[in-house]
C-alpha cells in the first residue's frame, strides 16, 4: 500500500528510513526493521519479540487505540496512516498517544497527508514524515513554520496563549 | 468589541502568507486541484457556478464602522461593487479573481479581520444575537464567550479536517435570536442556584437535508470548563463521525445513531481526561476578553419626555411610525434603543448592498451608533445604542440610503438562497420567486396586518434559505427537470424550534404567489386578536390551510 522511499523527514531533518510496512495478512516478515499493522501486532505480540530488526507498528486512520495502546508503549516507533490528507482522525490518535498513553517514541505520519498540514501535525505529536510521493522535503519543511505561535493547548505547547502571555 | 493585541495581529499576517505562498503554489501547478480545495476552503474561497466567492468571517456579526469602510473599499477595487451578508452573519464576495485572494486577505488583515475557516470542513464562525449586550431579557452578554471560542477554534491543529463543517452558536437571552438549536453545538448561558454562570450545552442540531433539533446534552456546564469541553466534544466527533458518506456525516447523524444520551456519555467519558487540564479557563482570561464588551457611555436621559416627542413625530409621519414598529426595538438602557437596517428592500436579492451603501452604513454607525454594526442571522443590518431622540434623524438619512424599509419580521423580510441564479446545486430559481413575492405584497397595511412572519426560501434540500424553519417554508425542487416548488409550513427557530411539514405536492412557479395568498387569506379568517400566522396555525392544524390551497379551481 505504501511505496517504500528512502528519505523522510524526522525532528527537522532529512533522514533515511529503514523501516519496511508489513501488512496484516503477510505471512513472512521482512529482514531488518519492520512496522506492523495493529492487527498483526495484536495477533503476533510474542512471536515478534524474535525478530531481528526493529518493530514498530502502524494504525490506520480509524483504528480505536484504546484496547492497544499499552503494548505497543516501548515501540520505537509508531507510524500512523492517511488513508485521504482530509481523514483528520490521525490528529486525535497521534495526541491520544502522547497526552493520554505517555508514548515517548518516533509518532510517524504515513500515507497521503500533505505538505500544508506540517505545522499543525508537528502540533498534535506528529515528529516524523513519510511522504506517499517523492517531495522536495526541505522546501515542505517551511510550513513547519507557517505561524509563530498559537491560542491552544497542544502536544508542543502545553499551555494556551492565554496563560503564557496575557 | 475584541481589539487585537500583537498575537493576534500576528497570527492572521501569518495566515495571510501562508495562503499567498499556497496560491502561488497552486497557480504553479505544485498543488492539485484536489489538494487546493480544502485549503481555499479553509479560508474561505468557494468556485462557484459564475465565479469564485469568497467569505469574510464577520465574527458574531460584530463589526466597527472602519471595518465596514474597508469591506466596501475592498469591494470597490476588487469586485463589482456590492457585497452579501449571509445568514451566519457573515459576507460573501461574488466576484473576486482567484489570483487576487491573498490582497484581499492582506487588506482585510490591516482592520483585524480575515477568512479563516469560513467554509470547509472545520469549525466555521460562532454567531450569536444581534441585540447582544442590550438585549432587555438577556441573562449574560454572549459575546465574550463568542470571542473565547473563536480563539480556541482558529486554527485547532487537531480539528481542522473534520467529517464535515462544525458550526457553534451562543444564546444569551430568554428568546432565542441566534437558531442555537440549529447548530452542530448551541450554548445557551444559564445561571445556577448560587447565581454563577454557566452553560446548557445541546449538541447535533442543523438544517441540510436532515433538519434536526440539537438535543440536551449537558444541563449545566460551569464556565471555567468550556473550552475542555469542546475539545471533548470535537474530539468525540472527529473520531467517531462518519466519513464514509459526506450526507451522513454532521454531528447530528452520530447523536442520532447513538442517541444523545450515549453520546452525552462518550463526550463525559473523553472529558474526564481533560477536565481541570490546562486549557481551563481563569478568571483573568475571562476578564480580560469580557474588558473589551463594556457598555458605552450612555447619556441620562429624560425618559418621559423623548418618548412623548418620538411619539409626536410617529403621529405626524405615518411612515416614521411604520418604522419604529418593526425596524426599532427596545434596549435595557433607557432612552436608546437598536435600529434594524433592512436589507430587503424590493427587487434586491436579500442581503446585498452596495459599497456606496456601507459607508452610509459606516457613517451612520459613526454618528449615532458608537461606530459599532452588527449583522443579523436574517440577513439585516443593527445598529445598537442609537439615542431615542436621534431617532428621527436617523430614519431619514437611513431612507435616503435606501435602508429604512420598514419590513423587518414582515413577510417581505425573507431569508432566501442564492438558488438557480447563481448556485450549480439548486433545483429551483429562488431570488425571482422573493421578488415575485415582495411584488404581490406591496400593500404595507396589508403587511402590518399580517403582524409577524417568516418566509424562507431554499433552491435545493442543502437548505441554506433555511426552509425548514420558516413559518412558511419554500423549497425548490426538480420534477423532471423542471422547475417546481414544495410548500412547508409551521417552521420556527425560536426556542421553541419546530420544523415545518410539507403542505402537499409541489407547485409551479406561477402557483407559488398565488399559494401563499391564500394560506394568509387561512390565516386572517381563522385568527384570534392579535394571533400570529404561526400560533393560528398551531391552533388550527394544516388541513385548513390544504384544503384552500388545493381546492380545484372553481
Ligand atoms: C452559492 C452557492 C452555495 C452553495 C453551492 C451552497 C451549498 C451548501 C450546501 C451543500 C449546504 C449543505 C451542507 C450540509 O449538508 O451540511 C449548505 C448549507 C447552508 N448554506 Fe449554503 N451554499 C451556497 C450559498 C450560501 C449562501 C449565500 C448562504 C447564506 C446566505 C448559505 C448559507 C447556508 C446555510 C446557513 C446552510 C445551512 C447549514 C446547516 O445545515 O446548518 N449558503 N450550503
Ligand atoms: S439551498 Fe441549494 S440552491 Fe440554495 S444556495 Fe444552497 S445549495 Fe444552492
């Protein structure tokens, strides 16, 4: 579902990933570092602590975490996946997992999100980007700045406006 | 009202460059036509039928004579000369160049207004009353709450890609001018037992194709806790809302699917985490954003006296006295009153003025009015805090402007969609059936007579002329591709709203004018003193008024 490229953006910085999806109904993994679908990690929790690689797990945009969220605590990363850039419910799921269930990993946006939605995506928790298609990442990376500050509460700013300077 | 400190100031200038560097992107073919949409949408850009619009968010309704001067300059230089005021109280361009947006967002962003999220699929502007902070059965003035949410919600990185659009509106007052029963969230403020200030919080009403009532989903919300609040709700929302099909996805479909209890359950359940948090409101916030809505200084005023001068006036000139009965309505403050600027006048699509016509607007507001405008959800102009003795004055240069039609709550007073003429959804023409209407209706005793009366008009089902909430309801609908016209009647979006029931099978467009006159004839034979067309029609059923609108032609 997901064209594997190289490069993506991570805390700022153009990097190289490592990690390749597996779907659900795979029934081989991958050498090296994977990120499996929530149901696969659900399904397959102990066999996957052999694995060689790092694992990571991706949630589609309408996956409830709630059941979840406590195992997949220690993963190094979580990538979370726009199946349409207007599906905004990655928004909630990635500052669930930071405000709610404390996740301190890499939360990695996958899928068909765009460029114009950086600022407030790094806003809700997002810290990595995988573009679906080949982009100019460090002429994207200047919507990160789009706005200078912001009223609300969010995972980068934990307190409003209105309590910071008014 | 709100004046802008650097934050603010600063973040619609960022907005402004944001918006050029994506107009400039898309004009060099680096975004998609897909990509674009949500984005101009965002700000406000629809491509309409004829040209693109563009809406100007006019938060609830509120706005100062320097503000209106700069909409009709804008309006000038870069369209035809006349702008709309839309039932959300907002305006709409019909005519700007697409490759001209980001100007008109940099002029509008030197008088502290701007776009954002005037459309798309995010939380639009909160409206409210338009005799807010005057209103004499007011129990807290909305506007400061309006303020508070509007900052919460511009921009809301997690909430800008809802199912669907997001409309909130505040009610501070015992009637209800504001349809906040008609929003995906109403609030109403309310008062406890030990007099402190909170909210009745209803959530899933709208109009659209599947006209729903908001139900009760908190009874008292204490102040300090609404901002967490809404986080829980659009949080619940944008999870949960169906996304799958653009027709089943408002807030008013979940509630529904669930039931409001369930969802009042969900919303309290997600709440738990964020309440007390660190987006509760204090009570510096909280005074600092009510400092900006502080009454002018009102003059003392012998009551007794201007009242038997304005009432010596009324009885030497019949239309002066014609207007103060509809267009002038009573403050709390004694000695002044609000003054309704009709918009309606005949053979003007509703809501339309000129750009000459602003700045009387603007220079009205200036001489008598503290230099504050307020828009109406009907489509009209207030002008709030006019001394009762400058009322005379006002009347006559606000008839020389073209703006004193004494129409306001009549059934020339309609709310009406752009329809046909203008929209690629409609089915129907529906400006050419107002004016057809105001035509036949012209006798202004024959109006007064008819006391209070809301007439709406909808091209389509999408319902953006209100229809459903009429008293009488008009909706334009396609039979085999023709143009036709199906009655509703008993609507009301009052605080007791009702939606209207279809009167029978549709009617050509020449049947319509004729149609309605005789509902009114139902009407005044059938009426009680001084019964309104809706209570008639409470108390005596639709059947009546069936019987004579389909009685074969004798
Ligand atoms: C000219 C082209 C226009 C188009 C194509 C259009 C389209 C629509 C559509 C599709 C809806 C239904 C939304 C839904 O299902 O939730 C809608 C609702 C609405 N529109 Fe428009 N509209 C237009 C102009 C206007 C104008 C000029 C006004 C104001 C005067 C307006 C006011 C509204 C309102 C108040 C609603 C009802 C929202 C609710 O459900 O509460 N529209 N419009
Ligand atoms: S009600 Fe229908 S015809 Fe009228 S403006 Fe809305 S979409 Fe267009």
């Amino acid at each position: 579902m997901h064209q594997q490229l190289k490069a993506y953006l991570k805390d700022g910085q153009v990097i190289d990933n490592s990690y390749q999806l597996v779907s659900a109904d795979s029934e081989t993994l991958p050498v090296g570092d994977i990120l499996v679908s929530a149901d696969y990690w659900k399904a397959n929790q102990q066999q996957l602590t052999e694995h060689s690689g790092n694992v990571g797990v991706w949630i589609d945009s309408h996956e409830e975490i709630e059941d979840f969220a406590g195992s997949i605590a220690a993963v190094p990363v979580i990538a979370i996946n726009f199946p349409k850039f207007v599906d905004g419910r990655a928004f909630s799921t990635a500052r669930l997992l930071c405000e709610r269930y404390g996740y301190i990993g890499e939360i990695r946006a996958i899928g068909n999100f765009i460029r114009d939605q950086l600022f407030m995506m790094q806003r809700c928790g997002f810290n990595a980007f995988q573009f679906e298609s080949e982009i100019d990442l460090a002429a994207a990376s200047k919507s990160f700045n789009d706005f200078s500050d912001s009223y609300q509460v969010a995972v980068d700013q934990p307190e409003p406006l209105f309590k910071r300077h008014r | 009202m709100y004046i802008y400190d650097q934050y603010d100031q600063k973040l619609v200038d960022e907005r402004v460059e944001q918006y050029r560097d994506q107009t400039n992107r898309y004009l060099e073919g680096q975004i998609s036509e897909e990509e674009f949409l949500p984005l101009r949408l965002q700000n406000g850009l629809y491509v309409q039928r004829l040209a693109p619009m563009l809406r100007i968010a006019v938060p609830y309704g509120l706005m100062s004579s320097r503000q209106v001067r700069k909409i009709a300059a804008i309006s000038r230089t870069f369209d035809k000369g006349y702008v709309h005021f839309t039932t959300r109280q907002n305006i709409q361009l019909n005519w700007p160049v697409l490759e001209e947006v980001p100007d008109i967002l940099a002029e509008l962003a030197s008088v502290e207004m701007h776009a954002i999220q005037t459309s798309g699929n995010c939380i639009r502007n909160t409206t409210t009353d338009q005799f807010a902070g005057v209103a004499d059965d007011e129990i807290e003035d909305p506007r400061p709450w309006c303020e508070i949410i509007r900052q919460w919600s511009t921009l809301h990185p997690e909430f800008a890609f809802l199912p669907r659009k997001f409309k909130i509106a505040v009610c501070g007052s015992e009637e209800d001018r504001a349809a906040f029963l008609l929003h995906d969230i109403g609030l109403q403020l309310v008062k406890n037992e030990s007099g402190e200030t909170g909210f009745h919080v209803f959530a899933g009403g709208g109009l659209g194709r599947t006209p729903v009532i908001a139900s009760s989903i908190r009874e008292f919300l204490p102040k300090e806790h609404l901002l967490t609040y809404l986080d829980a709700i659009l949080r619940v929302y944008n999870r949960f809302g169906n996304r799958d099909n653009k027709y089943k996805a408002r807030i008013k479909i979940l509630v529904r699917a669930w039931t409001p209890a369930v969802f009042a359950e969900r919303v309290e359940a997600e709440w738990e985490h964020l309440k007390n948090g660190p987006a509760t409101l204090n009570g510096n916030e909280i005074e600092r954003v009510k400092s900006f809505f502080t009454l002018p200084d009102y003059q003392t005023v012998d009551s007794a006296a201007v009242d038997a001068e304005v009432q010596s006036l009324a009885t030497e000139h019949k239309a002066f006295s014609r207007w103060l009965d509809r267009n002038v309505r009573a403050q709390k403050q004694a000695g002044y009153a609000s003054v309704t600027l009709s918009l309606k006048p005949a053979g003007v699509a509703p809501g339309d003025v000129t750009d000459r016509q602003l700045e009387q607007i603007a220079d009205l507001a200036d001489r008598y009015s503290f230099g504050e405008v307020r828009t109406t959800h009907n489509q009209n102009i207030v002008l709030a805090d006019i001394l009762k003795s400058e009322l005379f004055e006002l009347w006559q240069q606000a008839k020389s402007a073209g703006l004193a039609t004494p129409n306001i709550g009549t059934i020339n007073d309609m709310i009406c969609c752009p329809g046909g003429d203008y929209c690629s959804l409609a089915n129907a023409k529906s400006i050419p059936v107002a004016e057809a209407i105001q035509r036949k209706f012209d006798d202004l005793d024959y109006v007064y007579d008819l006391g209070d009366l809301e007439l709406n008009i909808s091209g389509c089902m999408n319902a953006c002329g209100h229809h459903h909430i009429g008293h009488i309801g008009i909706l334009g609908v396609d039979k085999k591709g023709e143009e036709w016209y199906q009655i509703q009647l008993g609507g009301s979006a009052n605080k007791d709203a009702a939606l209207g029931k279809v009167l029978g099978r549709s009617l050509s467009r020449d049947a319509v004018v004729d149609s309605i006159e005789k509902l009114l004839d139902v009407y005044v034979e059938n009426r009680l003193d001084q019964e309104s067309f809706l209570s008639t029609y409470q108390r005596i059923g639709i059947e009546k008024f069936k019987e004579r609108v389909y009685a074969p032609a004798a």
